[in-house]
C-alpha cells in the first residue's frame, strides 16, 4: 500500500483499532500528523563497548553472546523474571528482565546480540536489567541515534519508532515548504525535507540542530504572525470610548491605599479606556497583588460613562465571592452589582436577565452562564475575565458578541492571570493581548512559611494539622492523583507521560486513610477534578464556611475561592509539581490575619528536584520563580495549562530559544508590514499555515 500525508494510521501494519484509539490520545490519525510529531529526547547508540569497556551509570550499546538458555521463574503471582549471562572476549554480563517472558524464547545460546541499558556493577560482577536488544547482525535500533517519543499506556517507542521511520520514508519528501525563500535564505535555515528527516532520524547531532532550528525558527514565526494579525484586527476597529475620570473619585471608596503598582495599572487600563480602540490588556499579579480592585476601578469607569461590564469567574464559589466584595466596594459609588450562575433559581435567573438587558445593572458577575444565548446586555463596554487558563478565546469571543447585538461597538477586554510568567513568554501566551504586571504586595500581608520536609517526618506533620486545627483554623492537603493508578495522574496532567508510582498519594484512598486512621476526631472531606461540578461548588463553600477541618484536594483548587482562615497547605509528593504551580498552591493561605505554612512533603533524593524545592521555600516573589521554573523545566508547565485558543508550541523552549524568537518576530513583522493580508500568491502557504495553527480561534481571519 502507498503510503501518502492522508494515510490513516490503522492502514499502518501492526495498527489494528486498538491501536489507533491508543494513537489518537496521543492527537495521532493520519500519516502527516506523525511528522509533526516530534520526539522528546534522544538517545545516542552509536558507540558499541565491550562488557568490560563500558561506562557505569549511563545508558550504553554492548555486543555479546549469549553464553546460556535463558532461565525463566515465576517467583510470585504478577513477577517473572529471565536471566542469563552474556559473555565476550573480556568479560561476562549478568542479565535480568522483570516480566519480560517472551525474553526466554527471543534469546538464544551462541548468538550474539546487541543490549542496550545501564551497566551496573556489584563488586567484580557486571549486570545490566531490562536491556533493549537485537541480534548484531540485523541492526535496526542501535548503533544510531534513536528517537524518544511522548508516550500513552499501550503505546511503545518501538512502535513509534517503527510508525515514523514508514512515515518519514514515505512522506518526509511530500512536506510542503511553506516558508517563502527570501526568509529561508536570510536566516540560512535548512529546507523542509531535511528537517522533517533530522528531526526524527538524525545522523549526528549537527543535522539534528539544523533540523531543529529551522523547525523552531518556522513554528514561532508563523505563531508570531497570526498573533500581530490577531493583535491589528482587534486593535484596528473603532471600541467604545469612556472617558477618564478623577482617580480620586475612586480611591476614596478603597478601605485601604493602593501600591504604586495598581496605580500605574490603574492608568494604563484609563489610558486604553478612552483611546477610542478595544482594550485587550492582561493583568497579572502575585496572588493577593490586588487585581480585583484594579478591576473593579475599570467597571467604575464604565458605569460613569453609561455602560456595563460583565465579570467572568471560573467557579460559582469564586463569582459569589467578587460578588460580596465588588457589592460592598462599589455600591456608595451608586453602581449596582448583580450575580448569575447556574446555582440560582429560575426566577433569580430571569429577573436578573430582564434588569441586565434594561441596563439596570452596571456589573454583572458571573460563569459560564453569562454566555447564554438568554442572555442579553443594553450596553457592554467592559469585560473582565477572571483567570485566562479557564476562559479560552472562544468563550471571550462569545462574550464580546453581546456587545454587538446590542449595536455598541467591541467591547474592552481585561484578563486577570495569578500565574506569574516571564515577560518573554507572557508575549507569547498572550501575544493577542497587552500586558500589565503588579509586582508589589499590599503592605501588611504575612509572608507564608514554607518547609521542605522528607517522608520520615510525616508523623510531626500531621501533629502540625492537628494543633493548628485546635487553634480554630483550616488545612488543604494537596495530592497528585485522584485515585490508585488514575490514569490521568491527577490535575493539570503532572503526570500524564510518567509511570505510575506506588507511593503517589491520591485523593480519594488517602482522604479516607486520614479521615479513618489519622484524624478520626477531624472533619475531613475531599475535592478532585472528576466530582460534577455541583458537588464541587458544595464542598467549597462548606470549607469556606469553616465546615470542613481538612479538605484533601488535587490542584482543582489552584485557582479558588479565599478562605481567610486557612492557615496551611501540605503538598505530598511535591517533587511532582512544577514551581510555578507550587506557588499558586501556596497562595491559597496566607489570606486572613494567621501566620500561614507551606509544607511540600517530598520522598525524593534527587539533588535537582531537592534543589528547586528549596527555590521555593526560599523566596515568595513568584516572578522569580516563574523564571527559575522557565530555566529549571522549560515552558512545559506554562504551556501545560494555557487558555484554550491559542496554539500550543510543540518544539521551541523558550527559556533557550530567545534569539530565534527574536529573529521569528523581526520576520513576521516585516512580512506583514509589506503584505498586512498575506495576499501575495507567494504568501498564502504562510497565511494557510497561519490559519491551521490559529484553528481554535474563531474568526481571527474573515
């Protein structure tokens, strides 16, 4: 069968439907899409040692013999395990295989092989376990560079190894170069078929560097050209204007003064307000930084003009809690403050509406439900999106139509983020957006402490819960699993292509533990991703009504409602957790009057991950460990959790790649800036290229 980029991946041999279902959770049914589908890592197999020659602690390629049938004991229900000694001139391998039975009939006596594993030494004696192999003389995954592929259960290297390789063969030379040449040419980037080629099956280390570069180079150029296409059409029209207003109008209604940073803030979003053009401005903040209030600053601009905002909450708990205080806040300003979400009654609901669309209200906060096709405005100037990651561009979009059902021009955007980002990579998650950040903690606020504390110390830690919880306060205990082998491992994927570790302590077996045998005497309940979202939003508000001693939760509560007098956060296993999303945990304390504790419970040794553990008990600026995340991880974790819409990078590492970033934006810009359309015959690749990533992104280009 000729194998074309349309070839469905089940008319691949050795792809039967099972396969192709476990393929398709990877995003993997055509032939073109295992192009793009780039490996992880690689490993070097080119050198082949003698047993007696090969380095310790590494993986490396050995030729041998085997010296012996293969030996096969089942030593309990579940474990099997082959050995059997390998020899050559120099020296004997002692070789081990767990489960691993076909291994006692694939190697034979007086063959040689190659293995390719760890060699580990026990005094004078050699063993490697669980090598790869293949006979020496037929060669197919050693002596060369091999791909290591992002994985599924069910799904092997060896078979994508094998998938690629057909794909390549068949289809590296069908790629389209959709770079125009001039671009190529200036920033001598190799072309498409050697790429593709490199990518996957490189020769030397060079070739795969080219290949990387010129892959790299073209997924941030075209990235940078749909978002300054992006960023001209919403900056391009006429918005609504609203005037500026005396700051001190607004000030005198704060119970508390603003940081110099919320004030600078303040007038960047007054300044777009009444240029006369949309806003798009991202504000982000440290939890606790004060983003609220700088919304709420932009809502009372709106209202002076005439007009109305809409507040976009991820959680009904979190909408009722902007609610309450945005009520308390603005409401001596005259501005009236509404609430709709999904837990209200018919009647709520309908009455609501029906003073939204008589303009009546000045702020509606809400979720999801604002969207509604019932739901009607008299005049939205402003809409707030609270936390970007839960609000895609799709659902901004069907919020911003509102405005114009109502003939008033697009409304203003302002996103509010807690997830501290590097500036660089804030322009490239939300390069549709301007950015704000307030780097300044209102004065007053208790630093929480962190601890890093080694498994050995768990029983001191729950004596800690138990005596803060005697002192009349609250604890969360954050765990990476929902449940014994959870195939997802927990929120926010962690660890969704790590193997399934015995020691990870999941949600639901584990509250049960403490509520059982640890606090039998405490009120202990749980909360995870998987619960609908009814009975989520019920254990919050019981927690944040002081109902609930202990709540074990998965990172389903790093963006959530405050309860002031929770007053510590346990992480277990926080090894598993990129620093970033630590931080965000961390600040769910810290929130009322109480000295508030941070205690990541870790069972590791490795100096690296101790190493960044420790980043993050040594400082609370999350800009800086935002960045240290970015040099330590790369932008997996920021890219792991981005807003639905924007296109997912699957090469750069922006923590390295910022020259080629800079050389990707100087392109885009200057393209544009000579064909603003990609209209040019030459051009349309690159705008069809553009399209296809910004896919998620409703009408970016009609």
């Amino acid at each position: 069968m000729a194998i074309t980029l349309d070839t469905p991946l089940d008319q691949f041999p050795g792809v039967g439907e099972a396969r192709a279902k476990k393929l398709e959770k990877l995003g993997l049914t055509r032939c073109a899409q295992l192009l793009t589908y780039f490996p992880r890592d690689y490993e070097d197999r080119r050198e082949i040692y003698s047993i007696r020659s090969a380095p310790l602690g590494r993986k490396v390629c050995v030729r041998a013999m085997a010296a012996e049938h293969p030996r096969l004991a089942r030593i309990r229900r579940g474990l099997e395990l082959v050995q059997l000694r390998v020899v050559d001139q120099a020296g004997a391998l002692h070789l081990t295989f767990f489960n691993q039975s076909y291994v006692e009939r694939a190697l034979r006596a007086g063959e040689e092989y190659i293995f390719f594993g760890m060699v580990e030494e026990h005094g004078s004696r050699r063993a490697m376990v669980n090598p790869i192999f293949e006979p020496a003389d037929r060669r197919n995954t050693t002596g060369r560079i091999i791909p290591v592929y992002p994985l599924t259960a069910g799904i092997s290297n060896h078979l994508m190894l094998s998938l690629t390789q057909r794909a390549v063969e068949a289809c590296a030379g069908s790629a389209q170069e959709t770079l125009p040449p001039s671009i190529r040419l200036e920033h001598g980037l190799a072309q498409a078929e050697f790429a593709y080629r490199n990518i996957h099956f490189p020769d030397t280390f060079q070739a795969l560097e080219l290949a990387r570069q010129r892959l790299t180079f073209e997924e941030l150029f075209y990235l940078s050209a749909g978002l300054t296409m992006l960023k001209t059409r919403r900056g391009g029209g006429s918005g609504q204007a609203v005037p500026s207003r005396p700051q001190n109008d607004f000030l005198a209604l704060l119970p508390f003064p603003p940081t110099g940073a919320q004030l600078r803030v303040m007038e960047e979003i007054a300044g777009d307000m009444a240029s006369g053009r949309p806003m798009n401005r991202l504000v982000q903040g440290d939890v606790g930084s004060g983003k609220t209030v700088v919304a709420a600053f932009a809502a009372w601009l709106a209202a002076g003009a005439g007009c109305q905002t809409a507040l976009m909450a991820p959680t009904e708990v979190l909408a009722e809690q902007h609610w309450r205080s945005l009520s308390a806040l603005l409401r001596p300003a005259g501005i009236w403050v509404g609430l709709l979400t999904g837990g209200l009654t018919q009647k709520e609901k309908r009455e609501t509406r029906k003073a939204l669309a008589a303009g009546e209200i000045d702020l509606i906060i809400g979720t999801h439900a604002l969207i509604s096709p019932q739901v009607e405005f008299r005049r939205l100037a402003l809409i707030v999106a609270d936390e970007q990651h839960r609000f895609g561009v799709a659902q901004r979009a069907a919020l911003a139509g509102k405005s114009e059902q109502g003939g008033m021009p697009p409304p203003h955007v302002l996103v509010m983020s807690a997830t501290p980002i590097p500036r660089t990579l804030a322009l490239i998650i939300y390069g549709d957006l301007d950015v704000s950040i307030i780097d300044q903690l209102p004065p007053g606020r208790t630093p929480v402490e962190t601890y890093v504390v080694h498994e050995d110390k768990r029983q001191r830690m729950y004596n800690f819960v138990r005596r803060l919880v005697g002192e009349g306060r609250q604890a969360y205990i954050i765990c990476p699993a929902v449940e014994e082998k959870a195939e997802d491992g927990g929120q926010g994927g962690q660890w969704a292509q790590a193997e399934a570790r015995p020691d990870l302590k999941a949600v639901t077996t584990y509250a049960e533990t403490l509520r059982t045998q640890v606090f039998p005497d405490l009120r202990v309940a749980f909360l995870h991703g998987k619960m609908r979202p009814r009975e989520k939003e019920a254990v919050m508000s019981s927690f944040a009504a002081g109902e609930i001693d202990v709540l074990v939760s998965t990172t389903v509560v790093e963006v959530g409602v405050d309860v002031p007098n929770a007053a510590l956060i346990v992480v277990e296993n926080a090894e598993c957790f990129g620093l970033s999303q630590l931080h965000q945990l961390r600040g769910r304390v810290g929130r009322g009057k109480h000295q508030s504790y941070c205690v990541l419970i870790t069972n590791t040794r490795s100096p690296d991950s101790l190493a960044r553990l420790r980043t993050l008990a040594s400082t609370t600026d999350g800009f800086r460990i935002a960045e240290e995340d970015l040099k330590l991880r790369g932008p997996g974790d920021f890219f792991g959790s981005r807003q639905h819409g924007l296109p997912q990078l699957a090469l750069a590492d922006l923590s390295g790649d910022l020259r080629l970033l800079q050389e990707a934006q100087a392109a885009a810009r200057s393209l544009l800036q000579s064909d603003p359309g990609l209209t040019r015959p030459e051009n349309r690749p690159v705008l069809e290229r553009v399209r296809r990533l910004f896919a998620d992104t409703p009408d970016i280009f009609n």
